[in-house]
C-alpha cells in the first residue's frame, strides 16, 4: 500500500480513523456523478445507485411496518393485560405442583367407645402427569415398572391418568402398596421424575375379621366410581378419592371423609421440589359413636350361629332394638362377610368366592331381606281393629279348625281350632279363624277390608323404608286390591284377602320392619325412627298412630303369648316378656320361615327382640330359642350394666 494510502487512512492517537482527503487533489480523486441509469466513479470504480422508489410503494411500506407493529402492540397489550391472569396461571403451572392433602378419616366405635375401624398406614403410588416424561418409550418405561412392581395393568394405570383434570396435579394411581413393593419401586425410579412413594392409610375393621355380623352394618370404603363423581355431592372429589361404599360407612361419608388440604411447591426444570409456596392443613374428619353395644353384638352373632348349627340351616337374622328411641342395639345377619377384604387392595378370587355363594353373604338380611311375615303381622291387624272398632275387648270368635271359602278351605294351624276366641286369646294362641273374619269378613261379620288393611300396615311403616340410617334398605311390598288390579289387571279375592290376614300372600317385610312395628306396639304407639348413630335425634310431634286403649290390649295379648299361649316357653325368664310367633309359608317345596318377635320388660319395654331363621319351619320351636339367648345377652350387657 503507497505511503499516501496510509497517510489519508490513518488511526488517530485518540482511537479514531482519521480519513483526511486533499479536496484540491486532483490525482486524487477524480468523480462524476450521473443520475438515472449512470454511473458514478470515485477514481476508476463505478458504481450503480439505482432507480429511486416511488411514492406509492414507499407509503405501502410504511403502511405495512405500521400494521405489523400496531398487531405485535395489541398482542402485547393482550398478552400483559387484558389475558394477564390467564398467562400468569399457565406460567404458574410450568413451576407449581399442587397435591391434595387427604384427611384422616373419622373413626367408628360402638356406644361405649371401642373402635369397630380405624386407620393404619400404607405406601401409595402418586403421579403428576406433566412431569411424565414426554418421550413415549421412556413414558411406558417409567409406567411399565410400576405396573410391574404393583401388580397392575399398565392400561389401567395410564386410564387413571388420562383421566386427570388438572396434568399439573398429584394424583394417587395405586394404594396400599406393600413395603417390599415400595422399597423396589423406589430403587427401580432412580432419578425419574413425575413419580412418588407416599404415606398414606387405608381402613382397618379390627373386630369384622373374628366376627363377620359387624361388616353389614359398618361397610367399607372403596375407590369412587364414575358414578358418583357425576353426583352433586361428590362434586369435590378426585377420580382417585377412597369413598364410604356401605353401611354407616356410606351413609356419614361427610362426616367421617373430613375436609381436604392442599399443598403447592415450586419445582426446578426437572420437576424436582424446590420450596413450598402455600400449604392448607387437612380438617379430619369426626369420630362416629353408633348405638351397637360391641359385647352383645358378638354374643348375638354366636348365638344365631349356633342355633343355625344345630338346626341345620344357613341362613337367619337376630335383632335387638330399644324401643323408647329405635337405637339399635344389635343386629346379626348370616351369612356376612369380612370386610377388610376391600380395604386397600381387593382379592379378586376371596370376592368371586363370596359373589358365587348361593346363600349371599353381601345381603344385610335385617333390612335388605324380604320375607313373608306370618302370623308376626297379627298385632299390628290387632290394633287397626280395635281402632276401627270391628272388635271390642269382649268381641269374640268360635275356632272350629278353619273357614270355608266356596270350595277352598282356610284352616286354623291346631286341628279342631281353638273354641271361643277374643282378640288376646287370638294373639296368644295365633288363631287363624279371628284373623280371618274380622279382617276379610264372613259368617255376617263386616271385617276390617283389604284396602284397610294396608292402610294400616302403611301407619306401622310396612310397605316403606322405616329411615334406617344405613344405604340399601328395601321398603317391602304391601298388596291391595286396586294395586293388584292396576299392575296385573288381576281380580282380588276373599281368599286373597284371608291370606293377607294371617301374613300371607303378597305382602313381604324385611326384618327391621317387624322390629319397628314390635317397638311401637311396646311404646303404647309412639312413632320411632330405627338408628346407628348414637347420636341421632328423633324429630318430635310425629302424630298418633292409634288410641293408647287399642295398644294396651294388644300388649296384654302378647304378653299372654308367654304366660300361657304360644311363646310360654319364655314364661320362667327372670324379667317379663311379650311376643308372638309366626310361621310363614313361602314356597311349596321348602320348609317354612320361623319367626318370633318380643319386647322386655313387660312393665317398661327397653328392648325388641327380632328372629327370623329361614326354613326355620316353625317359631315356636327354632326361633323362641334364639330369643331367649339374645335377652339374656341384653340383660347382662346393657341392662343390668346401665
């Protein structure tokens, strides 16, 4: 480069380049500019400008530039402002995890405070979806060592998943996890990430395992079903919740479940927990004391068994319920079922066993169970004839040995019948013809009616649910003339109506029902509601049923059932009973149903006693028994202790 070249382009001592040029130098520079399609020299190097722009294109330029800004400026504004809470929430969830904080779950115990369920710890399996991995094969990986571990479909694991509302959320995809299992997953994990081993708890029945009984009444809890989610009341729960299924374990699920917390943290790029930002402690839930008394609900169940032994029969029910309020106090069903089965995981073969058992221990006979009621329904037809005034105390029958209808034959259950009969000797002695007239009529008597005669069950509470507070309870079936006639199109007969008379026929009731129209019957007529809860309030002022006169003679009739008539094998008990047998008929093929309901004392009624044994075929002779065991039990555990 010449040594003029480095003269005019020289740095400056100050930093700068410093471009002097000798205007007046002509060897220098020499330069002509041409405009349009010219050329401009600057020494010997031409150079093109080019054409200049015009006007329009320049404005549709400008006019662009400016739109494309004016929509960036409002997709800011947008963005910053008017959607600000939107875009914050989902820059929250990028770095948020929340988990649901499950309560305690209230604890069960019988009126004196001994625990029928608990809680005790387990491991279970928890995921937040977003923190999957996002690659497929390193996804069914991670879910395959789960599935592996836990002994579960990988299909059900991630339906469990895709079904979650919130991917940014914990949710539980296994529960009662075994130690062993948790150990090996959580050594299987390494450093994954979206999965967790937690504590959790599961429901422990402790008593349900020796004696089966308590497993009706109490339930258990299982995993919600879609079903429920869709109701109102389950609105806050999660696809993974654990919810009361049955028993009083279904029935005060709100009171038992508690109120959930939350915790939220802030989590790193890899999902790892960093700090937690908020967190909302669980409210546990409350503890239900029930009216069961634990003792004398294990004697009731070895009672019932043994008589069932030894009468070679399956199936029967025992109940024991104080009539002053309705709290039950004890009530056997058999064939029950252990209800641990279906706390955390659920044995599929100990389940197909139990759903495969002709004798169906899942059914709560107590309130579930219809059965013909026999001659156990006699009182109540006692009372609505007093009531109606179709008989008086003094009113009385002649007992031949039965009624003839045209060609059909109604007999009396002793051949020969039983002479002379009024309304107690009726009930004493169960006499079938008294029933017979004075409900159906005949031999010139007016008789109560069949239409009456359910409107007079329906007072006792037959033919409707009693408010048991317990899901499943059956209302029973109470027959009519009309129903009959607008279901079937069927004619209803006199026959018809002198087996409805007797507890035959159509009309089915559950066991409880017979408890509760037996309470009334011993209270002089006042309404109860049938109960668990031991804190259960009856509501007041509900009506009479009948005159306090009708009541009183029917207690003395059945309190002449012991003394002298068909339940006098309870006469030498050391406190005063009153009942009445039954008998019930239910297919031809098979042995008839053996009831017997009670009330104790006599003088001041603190308990009702229920038996039904089915095939039991006669009361008198299987049920009164069972009875008498089960009085002597609240005798010792509830009345003489209180």
């Amino acid at each position: 480069m010449s040594n003029k070249h480095n003269e005019y382009f020289s740095w400056r001592e100050d930093g700068g380049y410093a471009l002097e040029i000798n205007l007046k130098d002509q060897e220098d520079i020499a330069h002509e500019v041409l405009y349009e399609d010219e050329l401009v020299k600057i020494k010997d190097r031409p150079m093109f400008l080019g054409a200049p722009l015009p006007a329009g294109r320049f404005i549709l330029a400008v006019g662009l530039v400016l739109t494309v800004l004016a929509v960036l400026l409002f997709r800011a504004f947008s963005m910053q402002i008017k959607d600000h809470d939107r875009y914050l929430a989902l820059a929250e969830r990028n770095r948020l995890r929340t988990s649901v904080l499950q309560p305690k779950r209230g604890v069960i115990r019988d009126r004196t405070g001994v625990i029928l369920a608990d809680n005790i710890p387990t491991f279970d399996i928890a995921v937040i979806p977003v923190d999957l991995p996002q690659d497929e094969d390193a996804r069914n990986d991670l879910l395959g060592k789960i599935a592996r571990v836990y002994g579960a479909p990988i299909s059900d694991i991630e339906a469990d998943i895709l079904k979650s509302r919130s991917p940014d959320r914990k949710i539980i995809i296994a529960r009662d996890v075994a130690y062993d299992q948790a150990v090996a997953l959580l050594i299987g994990l390494g450093d994954s990430s979206g999965v967790y081993i937690e504590q959790g708890d599961k429901r422990r029945y402790p008593i349900s395992s020796e004696y089966q009984t308590f497993s009706h009444f109490i339930g258990y809890t299982g995993k919600i079903t879609e079903e429920q989610l869709s109701e109102e009341k389950y609105r806050d729960y999660k696809r993974t919740d654990s919810v009361g299924k049955m028993g009083v374990e279904s029935w005060y699920e709100a009171l038992l479940r508690g109120v959930p917390g939350e915790k939220v943290v802030e989590v790193d790029s890899r999902g790892k927990e960093q700090r937690v930002v908020h967190e909302q402690d669980p409210v546990p839930g409350k503890d239900l004391y029930l009216s069961i008394d634990v003792n004398l609900q294990k004697e009731s169940e070895l009672i019932l068994k043994k008589h069932l032994q030894e009468n070679e029969i399956q199936k029967g029910t025992l109940i024991l319920l104080d009539p002053r309020d309705g709290s039950v106090l004890a009530v056997a069903s058999w064939p029950s079922y252990d209800n641990n089965i279906f706390s955390g995981h659920v044995s599929s073969t100990l389940y197909d066993q139990y759903l495969k058992d002709p004798n169906n221990p899942f059914l709560a006979r107590a309130w579930a169970g219809l059965f013909p009621s026999g001659s156990t329904i006699k009182p109540v037809y006692a009372v609505a004839l007093l009531a109606d005034k179709i008989v008086t105390r003094q009113t009385a029958v002649f007992s031949s040995g039965g009624v003839w209808v045209g060609s059909r034959f109604f007999p009396d259950w002793q051949a020969g019948g039983h002479g002379a009969t009024d309304v107690r000797r009726a009930i004493a002695w169960s006499v079938n013809t008294f029933f017979y007239l004075m409900c159906g009529g005949g031999e010139g008597i007016r008789g109560l009616g069949a239409e009456n005669m359910a409107v007079w069950l329906e007072k006792f509470g037959f033919g409707s649910r009693t408010g048991l507070d317990l899901p499943g309870e059956v209302p029973g079936h109470v027959p009519s003339p009309q129903r009959r006639e607008e279901k079937t199109g069927q004619k209803w007969y006199l026959g018809d109506t002198y087996n409805y008379a007797i507890g035959q026929g159509d009309l089915l009731v559950t066991p409880m029902q017979i408890a509760l129209a037996t309470s009334l019957i011993a209270n002089g007529g006042k309404k109860i509601t049938p109960h668990f809860n031991r804190d259960f309030i009856e509501p007041e002022n509900q009506g009479e049923i009948a005159p306090a006169s009708a009541f009183e003679i029917v207690r003395l009739g059945m309190r002449d059932t012991v003394v002298y008539g068909s339940g006098r094998s309870l006469a030498n008990m050391p406190f005063t009973v009153a009942g009445k047998t039954g008998t019930a008929q239910w297919r031809q093929d098979k042995p008839n149903h053996a009831w017997f309901t009670a009330f104790a004392p006599f003088e001041d009624p603190k308990v009702t006693v229920v038996v039904l044994l089915e095939e039991g075929e006669e009361g008198s002779r299987t049920a009164i028994p069972v009875a008498r065991e089960a009085l002597m039990a609240w005798d010792k555990y509830i009345n003489k202790t209180n």
